[in-house]
C-alpha cells in the first residue's frame, strides 16, 4: 500500500503492484528488477566456470566455505534452529588488488548455486543530500529481502569507508551513515560481499561483523601460466611450436591484465590474417 497523508485513513492509500508481480500475472513470470534510481545495482553472470578461477589454496578453500553456506543455509538455520543463535545473513569481505577475480568469484558463487547475483552501482546510491544515501540503499534491501540474492559492493570503501573524528556537520552525518550501514548490512538476511582493493580502508566495525574476510593475492608464476591457458583460445597454435603461457608465466601480472593481454593478441592475430600467435619480447 501507498503512503497517505498525515490524517487519511490507512485503507484510503492506493494498492501498488511492484513490476515483478506485474510481470508474474501478466506472463506467468516474475521478472528481474530493472537498473533505475529506485534499483540502483546490474544482475552480473558469467560463462566461465570453477576450473577458470585461479587462486591460492586458502582463499579457494574459503570460497567452498561460501558456496557451503548458500547451499545448506535454510538446513543450518531451520533444521537444526540455528535461527535463534545466528544472524539471518552471511557477510565477507574480498580484498585484494583489481584484476585478481573479486567480481568472477562472486558471479560463480551465484551460477553454482543458482542465485541471482547483483553488483550494486555506488554512484548512484551515494549522495551528497543528508539522508538520501540511507533512503537509496533501504530501498535496495527492501526489495533485495528475502529473495536469496547475492549482493555484490564493488568498491565498497567508498561506501563502508572508516569513521573520522567529529570536526563539524558533515563529519557528524556521514558517521550516522556508516552506523546505518552497519546495522543495515547485519540484519539483510542474504549473502552480502564487499570488494575492495584495501582492507585497511574499511571502518574497523564492519571487520569485526565479517563472517569471512578472503585475500585476494597476486598469481604465482605457476597460477599465472594457468591463468595464461585457461585464457587463450581452445583451437589455435604458437608459431615455432612454441610454449608462450609458460614462456611469458614470469611477468607478474594479474588475471584482468592477462586477459587484456590476451584480448589484444587475438585482435592483432586476426587484423593480420594469421592463424599462429607468435611470442614477442620488448
């Protein structure tokens, strides 16, 4: 129901239908909520799978334990009432530097499980108006509530950022920000997952809420060849027959600029009219 105005009696308030139900009476399926100032986060997917994701021991043993709780949450929580000892939802925090599978592990945390997986856009969620950042995101977990999605914060120091001491207004409301989003993040009874590239940038109060914080590291040189196979095309050949991922294995870069890397030798190969790739040092 609407909202009235102060004095109107509650039943005088206009019944609204959310899109969603809309789509389900309409076509007999619910659609998925689309990006506006009212919805401000993308649905995000993969075609990729486990085998693609590269990362160290711990932080894939860390990862199953994510993909253990998606799975066996209602079971946890219902069949063996664990409802009244543990909080609805499951927080962790990723970080680590850009490039280094952040966004992928939680888009395959999503496809294996069978959960929608939204990567909520900060610039249209934080404002410069008192309040209208609280009001954009309670609009957020509003409709986020109780539908088993994973939400994903890319970024999130920009919005979880540490509190300062207070030196005049602004300071004063943006730590009422923080406090909102603290006690907003631990009552969303779903998956949330904060990105960033620090962990020292976010607020010392939502550290101790994680349920899980995973590291996400540089490849190794061996991850690094890995990542350099599982990038290149299936059907295609080096020129001289030579091994390039485990020639070029020893430049330490990151999975995002591996695939660029890769991206940009497809593009030159073909623009050229060949059918090798050829290993060239600078």
């Amino acid at each position: 129901m609407d909202t009235t105005l102060s004095g109107e009696p509650t039943f005088s308030a206009k019944l609204v239908l959310s899109q969603e139900y809309v789509d389900l009476l309409l076509i007999g399926k619910a659609s998925k909520p689309r990006f506006s100032s009212s919805f401000p986060a993308k649905h995000i997917e993969t075609g990729l799978g486990w085998d693609d994701l590269v990362l160290s021991a711990e932080a894939m043993h860390q990862v199953q334990e994510l993909q253990n709780w998606l799975q066996h949450k209602k079971t946890l929580m219902s069949g063996l009432k664990m409802d009244k000892k543990l909080k609805k939802g499951y927080r962790v925090l990723f970080h680590g530097p850009p490039g280094t599978g952040k966004t992928l592990t939680a888009t395959l945390l999503g496809k294996h499980t069978k959960r929608e997986v939204y990567r909520v856009d900060l610039s249209m969620v934080v404002s410069k108006y008192i309040g209208e950042t609280e009001k954009n995101l309670e609009a957020l977990f509003n409709r986020a509530e109780a539908k088993d999605w994973i939400l994903f914060f890319d970024e999130a120091d920009a919005l979880f950022g540490k509190r300062t001491g207070v030196r005049d207004a602004h300071d004063k409301y943006a730590n009422q920000e923080v406090s909102y989003l603290l006690q907003r993040v631990e009552d969303f009874d779903g998956l949330v997952i904060l990105a960033s590239n620090m962990k020292s940038n976010i607020d010392e109060a939502f550290i101790r809420r994680f349920n899980a914080i995973i590291k996400f590291m540089q490849p190794t040189p061996d991850e690094r060849e890995k990542i350099w196979k599982n990038t290149f095309p299936e059907k295609m050949e080096f020129g001289n027959n030579e091994d390039v991922p485990a020639l070029v294995k020893q430049y330490e870069l990151s999975g995002g600029n591996i695939v660029n890397v890769v991206q940009y030798a497809c593009l030159t190969t073909l623009a050229k009219g060949k059918k090798k790739f050829f290993r060239r040092c600078s």
